[in-house]
C-alpha cells in the first residue's frame, strides 16, 4: 500500500501576495496616522494662539481707561511655548472706545505672524 504524500501549507505566491496586501493596508494605516498628527499639532498651535490673544485682550480690558494710545507689548506662555503679542492702541477722540490691532508671533521667530486680529473695545471712561 503506497501512501500518497499530503502537502500541506501556502505556496510562495500566495505567501508574497499576503505580504504586499500587509505591507500595503500597513501603509495606509500609517499615512493615516501621521495625518492625524498633524491635524492635531495645527489645532494644538491654533487654540494656544487664540488663548494668548484671549490672555491679553483680557488684561487690555481689564486696564481700558487707562490704556494710552501707541504700542504695547506683551509675552505669554503657555504649555511650553513663548508668544510676543504686538498691540498697536488707538483712542478716537471724545468716544469711549479702544481700537487694537493685535499681532501675535512666535518669540523664537518674530516675523512669522501666527495670527493677527483687529477689535474696537468700549470702556468706562474715568469720573471727573
């Protein structure tokens, strides 16, 4: 009685094609993340920007009637990092009103602006 050999297992093709199927689906899984990472570092820089803006007009408010015209500086930070805030003040005679430019940057790097914004702020004038 002869016994007839059973092979058992994948073929090398079959193998080389899991492969490829692997190491392409690992690929894009992959590009996936480190899209999301980047996502997630733009959003980090947008919302510590946006607080140091808030930060600042906070204390600009807080000290409106006392505020003279010209430039003001500020530094803020936050989770490690070091922002310079640029605040140009302007009063509009016989109104009760502030107008800030406020320019943010890095303080590593000045010239690259992070955000600019541009607001009129009503205040109390002091009493006579």
């Amino acid at each position: 009685m002869t016994r007839r050999a059973t092979h058992r297992g994948f073929t090398l093709i079959e193998v080389l094609i899991a492969l490829v199927i692997m190491a392409v689906a690992l690929t894009l899984g992959f590009s996936a993340v480190q899209g999301g990472a980047v996502n997630l570092a733009r959003i980090e820089e947008r919302t510590l920007v946006d607080w140091a803006l808030e930060n600042t007009l906070t204390d600009l408010r807080l000290r409106g009637s006392t505020l003279e015209p010209g430039l003001q500086r500020a530094e803020e930070f936050l989770r490690g990092r070091h922002f310079e805030i640029l605040t140009e003040v302007t009063k509009p005679a016989g109104l009760p009103v502030l107008a800030l430019s406020r320019r943010l940057s890095d303080a590593s790097n000045p010239a690259k602006i992070l955000a600019t914004r541009t607001l009129r702020v009503f205040y109390a004038p002091p009493l006579p």
